[in-house]
C-alpha cells in the first residue's frame, strides 16, 4: 500500500462505514438534489427527524454532508471531497484488477 493510500484509510472507512447504513444513502441521494433540511429530510422519509439528525452527523463526521445556518434553520449539503477520494480507490483497486485479469487471459489463450 502506498503511503497516499494509507493516508487516505481512516477517511475511506469512514466513508465506507457511513454509507454502509440505506438511510444514509438515501439522505445522500436527497441531498444530491438541493441542499436541504433536516426536518424537510424526514417529511420525506420514514424516520423521524431526530434519527435523521443523527444520520447527517454520522456523514458530517465521515466527512459527506457540510452544514449551513440560514437564519434560524440548518441546510446540510454533500461536500465532494471524500466522495472523491472513494472514487479514486475505487478505480485505483478495479485498475488492479483490470491488470490481474488481463495476465490470467493471456496465460490462459
């Protein structure tokens, strides 16, 4: 591993370990739409708005969502940053295996 990717291990974690949970994914997907609040959040989803909270902090923490005041309410957005950094290891281990499967079809034809 190199040392850029270890590095990059504790915040990948956090990401991957946030996105894990399929509210949090679907606060990301409505969150990709407009920055939004956490009450508006739960008027669309099946939870309340204090579980909600705890899955913005959770993504806030795993560095995701970013919060905005606005007078007297809070607007969370995704903040591209970390997604990023997933993407490229994403792309960094399928390159990889990319390279592996192309020698097994060599030495195999």
């Amino acid at each position: 591993m190199s040392e850029r990717a270890a590095a990059r291990t504790p915040r990948l974690d956090a990401v991957f370990s946030a996105l894990s949970d399929p509210t949090r994914r679907d606060v990301v997907r409505a969150l990709g739409t407009a920055p939004t609040s956490a009450s508006e959040l739960a008027t669309r989803m099946p939870v309340s708005r204090q579980a909600i909270a705890k899955h913005l902090a959770a993504l806030a923490a795993a560095g995701l969502v970013d919060s905005e005041r606005d007078g007297r309410r809070v607007r969370y957005r995704l903040t591209p940053g970390a997604f990023g950094d997933a993407v490229d290891w994403m792309t960094e281990v399928g390159a990889a295996w990319d390279t592996r499967l192309a020698a097994l079809r060599r030495h195999v034809t």
